[in-house]
C-alpha cells in the first residue's frame, strides 16, 4: 500500500460511524468531526426541534451557505485580480514600448 490505511470510529449526533481513512486524512476527518457536533450543540441550544436531523440539516444548510458565499468570494477576487494584471500588463507593455 502506497499509504497507511486505518479503520477509525467517528460519532456524529451520538451515532457511530466506522471510516476507512489514510494517516494523512485522519486529523482532518476528527477535525471535522469535532467542528460538526460543536455547531450541532450549538443549534440545540438554540432552537428547538423534533430530533437531530433537524439540527443535522440545520447545520448542512449552515455549512453549504459558507462554503457558497466562500467560493463567490473567491471569484470576485480572482476577478479583481486580472484586471489588475491586465493593467500591470498594459503599463509594462507601454514602457517596453518607448525604449
């Protein structure tokens, strides 16, 4: 094996789950996982709901609203970015241009 393979239990809203993941993957996952039951207890204490998924999806629909508002973020910027190099690119093209 290229890489190290290590069966972990991870528990998300008190229910187990086994995962299959690399050494390299693994302090992202429990990272992950400790930042998801943080936000879940989080919303319990601050709403009320009929049962965890509730709050699981709460929680998703939290998550995919950064991570879009994120990526938007992203775009404007890169798009900031080439007007700037197409400036930079015209101002370096006009002084080659007068020696």
């Amino acid at each position: 094996m290229s890489e190290d393979v290590l069966n972990i239990n991870v528990t998300i809203a008190d229910r187990s789950y086994k995962m299959r993941v690399t050494r390299a993957e693994e302090e992202s996952v429990r990272r992950s996982v400790k930042e998801i039951n943080e936000r879940l207890k989080g919303l319990q204490n601050q709403y009320r709901a009929n049962d965890k998924q509730d709050y699981i999806a709460m929680a998703y629909l939290m998550d995919k609203v950064d991570s879009m508002s994120n990526e938007t973020k992203i775009v404007n910027e890169d798009k900031a970015l080439g007007t700037k190099l197409t400036e930079l690119d015209a101002l370096l093209s006009d002084f080659v241009g007068k020696e």
